[in-house]
C-alpha cells in the first residue's frame, strides 16, 4: 500500500473539526512535502515524525513523502496530528495494516524519542466522534486517556509511544480498556471558607443567599475590612451540585485550555473565578490570533468574582455587558465567528470612595474623586446586577461574640430546596435557574397581583428604574419566593427585592 488514510481531529474554539490525514510514498527523491494549510507547528511535525519513527525501530525508508491534511480550507495548528501523521506514513509503507485505522480516530503529539504526549481538547473530539457511528475506536496519548473516557459509547486506548501504538494495531498487543474516573475535583481559584466565619453582616449573607439560588448578579459595597471579599469566597460553599450535563459542559471547555487533571478529569464542582483588576480584555472574554475562551467562559456554570471594581478599566468591565445578557460571547475573526458559553454569575466587591469611608463623616475624599471612582461603573453595567448588599463596618459586639452564625452548610440546603423548585418550573424549558428568565417569559412564571403590580409602578417611579432593571427586580422576587418556598410573588418579596436596588441608586444618585 502506497496511500493511507487516518482520521484526526481539529478544534476550532469549541467547535470540532474532523481531519483526514492522508499520506503517499512513493519511489523519487528523498522528501516529506505536507500540504493542507498548515501552521508552522504543524509544518515542524515532518521532522518530529520522522525522528519518532527511527527511535521507534521502525524503518523509514529513503522515499518521496507526501501528507495531506483534508479539508484543505481549515487551518491546522497544534502538535495533535504528529501521531496520526505517523502512522499514516507506516500504513502507506506497509509497515502496520491499513484495515486497523478504518474505524479509529487518533490524535497526538510525538516526542523526538517516540513517545506520545498530552494534547488539549481531546474531551469535545471525543464527544463528537462519538456521534459518529463509523468511529469505533480512538487512539489518544495515555495522559489524556481518563479524559478520553468520559465520552460516551466509545473505546479508548490509551498509549505511551509510538511503538506501543503500532503493537496494537499489529495486534501484538493488547491494550486494557480505559475505564472513566468521577472522581471529585475542585477547580475554585480562591480558598473555600465557610459563612459561619463572618462576624455579623447578615443582610450580606441574605443577598449571598438569593442570588446563588436564582444565579444572579450581585454587587457587595462597603469600608474597607468589613468582609466583602471573605463574603465571595464563601460562595462555593453555598453552590449547589451540578448534574452529569453541566459537569460534561463545563469540562468540556476546561479540555480546550488543556486545565484538567489527567487523573481526575470530570469536574464536578461549579467554577469560582477570581480575576485581578489588571486583567484585560482578551483574557477576561476571550479571544486571540485562535479565539480562546477567556475568564468569563471559564466561569461557565459558576461565580466570576471581580474584586475592587472600579480598579477594572471600564473597558474591561463593559465587555461583561453584552455577555451577562446573551449569557454568550461571540468573537469575530477574518476567518470564522467563534461562540464561547457565557452562563456565569457575577460577583463583584468595591469600596464606596478612594479612601473607602463614604459617606461616614471620615470621608477624605473630594466630591470630585467619589464622582470619578464611582464613574468608572456606568449605568448600563449598574442595570446588569441584579441584588447590591451594602456591606457595613463591623461592630466590637460581632468580633467578640464567640457564637457562630449560620454555616455555608445550613445556607447551601436551602439554596438547593429553591434550585429544585426552579427546576420542576421549567422543566419543559432551556431555562435552569430564575435570572435567566427572558422579558416573555416573565409573565408567564411571574405573575403579580394587583397589590404587587401596585408596589412595582411606585418603585419604577421613585427609583427611575429602567425597562432592565424592574425585569431583574421580579426576578430576583421571584428567587426570593422560592426561598419562601411560596408559588406566588408577594409584595414582601418585591419589597426585599427592591431594597437591593436601593443601595446602588442611592451612592450613584448622589454623583
């Protein structure tokens, strides 16, 4: 056989692209010719393969090369096609049987001495090879194998070289079947503390409360030192679990950053993303030369914690607007349009002033500085947030009692008593949690009475609310409600509601 034929796999942001890697020997001068729109990295994988192949003991004979790499109108980068690279060459040189490599998907990346090592994003290729019924087998680095084994309805053999690899399709050897790990793994970026620790703020820990069971946005302002960070590190205690699909979801794009531990590779544990203030744009919504996903994607499912607010640019935070919407981020490039998962809840903590007294009468800072620190947030990002809590200074009483509060434990049942209630709602829905409820379906879920239409039309009034901004406050009723364990919205859970947008019009109001 002259001419063979491996399918690999390309992934294009989330997207999967599949990949005939087709490779011709034939008699002529000594060359290895690769066409197919290739990047440099892929172009270097002549000289890898061919290295590889010659600290495998396998013969690779003076002839003329040539591989291609079909569709040709796809760009391919990455070092994943150096395996299946070369063990097209070795079935066009007769070397392993080509009828062993009809079914198979292999991907890859060869050492200089043969070994094969880890790749990114082998979960989703995995995933959507096995929606394809003619892909029996996939041959992936033995690093990536637990990962591999995720996906559904398929065999996964894992190796560690590229002689172990053609043992196996020799049939000379055989490989176990690598079997799926769920094990638990913790991806939060901050450390896990408990709310028992807070020393008094309780209306913080009630709108913590809310907005993790109804997954909304929520702002926390207040002095310096008076718990607002330690508040958001408490969230992960209070999330609640995720199901097999969000697991796999969120997973999913972990694998295309190459994050996931080889030995406990399903994540079953919501993100909690915390990100410096000197983050920019890219890396907080994703992007690049090859679009990436960003800060926000990886917070799918999760908390995305932005702590010192108005220290973002306001560039920065304006690229969260369109996202918290849409819970999507599109990025264009001259060649495709890439759509990453946008599902996260924003957490956000600021002090009220630069110096972080305002308005107690300590307050050093000029009117013109509390007008510009508190510019940089605009009111379009302002309307996105569904609950502001004001965080206020802590009291000797609440230090120097000994008597704990509530534990993240207590607040977490709870939470998952109203995501169950919210689930049973919209079970014929895509929708999952309350805040993603759109302007339509509002009057369907969230129906108010007279009484409660009456509290909401003096509230719109007062507050000069906007159009966004009275949808976020039923919404975040309608969680309340749920808390409640209540089927109807009831003025005292619009009035709760309310309070929340309070606080904010009431520091930006008085710019």
């Amino acid at each position: 056989m002259s001419f063979s034929t491996v399918l690999s796999a390309a992934v294009e942001g989330l997207n999967i692209e599949f990949v005939h890697v087709e490779a011709d020997v034939s008699n002529g001068l000594p060359v290895f010719n690769m066409v197919g729109y290739l990047s440099s990295e892929v172009k270097e994988a002549g000289e890898r393969v061919r290295t590889a192949v010659r600290n495998s003991g396998l013969d690779f004979p003076a002839k003329r090369v040539v591989i291609n790499l079909s569709p040709a109108t796809l760009k391919k980068r990455g070092a994943s096609f150096d395996l299946p690279i070369a063990l097209a060459v070795l079935a066009s040189l007769g070397q392993i049987p080509g009828e062993g490599l009809e079914r198979s998907l292999v991907i890859g990346e060869l050492g200089l001495d043969g070994s094969v090592r880890k790749v990114p994003g082998v979960l989703p290729i995995m995933m959507e090879a096995a929606r394809k019924n003619h892909v029996t087998c996939c041959i992936v680095p033995k690093e990536n194998a637990a990962e591999a084994a995720l996906a559904e309805n398929m065999r996964v053999v894992g190796v560690e070289s590229l002689e172990q690899a053609v043992l196996f399709l020799r049939g000379g050897m055989q490989l176990p079947k690598v079997r799926r790990k769920e094990q638990h793994r913790c991806i939060n970026t901050g450390q896990e503390n408990d709310f028992s620790d807070i020393c008094g703020q309780e209306n913080v820990k009630r709108a913590a409360e809310i907005a993790v069971a109804g997954g909304h946005n929520l702002l926390l302002i207040g002095p310096p030192g008076s718990g607002k960070t330690m508040a958001a590190r408490c969230l992960p205690g209070i999330l609640p679990p995720m199901n097999r699909e969000e697991s796999m979801e969120i997973t999913k794009i972990y694998s295309v950053m190459g994050m996931l531990d080889e030995n406990m590779p399903l994540i079953t544990r919501r993100p909690f993303r915390e990100v410096h203030h000197t983050a920019t744009r890219v890396a907080l919504a994703g992007g690049g030369l090859v679009p990436r996903p960003g800060e926000i994607s990886l917070a799918h499912g999760g908390v995305l914690f932005l702590d010192e607010l108005p220290e973002f640019r306001k560039s920065v935070l304006e690229v969260l607007r369109q996202p918290l919407e849409s819970r999507m981020i599109q990025i264009s490039r001259v060649h495709g349009k890439y759509s990453f998962p946008a599902g996260f809840m924003l957490v956000a903590a600021m002090n009220p002033c630069p110096c972080g007294r305002y308005p107690d009468p300590g307050c050093t800072c000029t009117p013109a500085q509390i007008q510009g620190y508190l510019g940089k947030i605009s009111q379009p990002f302002l309307d996105r947030i569904d609950l502001c809590a004001e965080a206020s200074k802590v009291r000797y009483e609440d230090l120097s009692n000994e008597k704990k509060g509530e534990s993240s434990a207590a607040i977490r049942q709870r939470v998952c008593r109203a995501r169950e209630i919210q689930y049973e709602r919209y079970r014929k829905t895509e929708i999952r949690v309350n805040a993603e409820l759109g302007s339509r379906k509002l009057k369907e879920f969230c129906e108010l009475g007279k009484a409660e239409q009456k509290v909401m039309e003096q509230a719109f009034s007062m507050l000069d609310l906007t159009a966004r901004a009275y949808h976020r406050i039923i919404r975040t009723a309608r969680t309340i409600a749920d808390l409640d364990g209540e089927e109807r919205i009831r003025t005292e859970h619009l009035n709760e509601a309310i309070g929340y947008r309070v606080v904010d019009r009431r520091y930006w109001r008085r710019q």
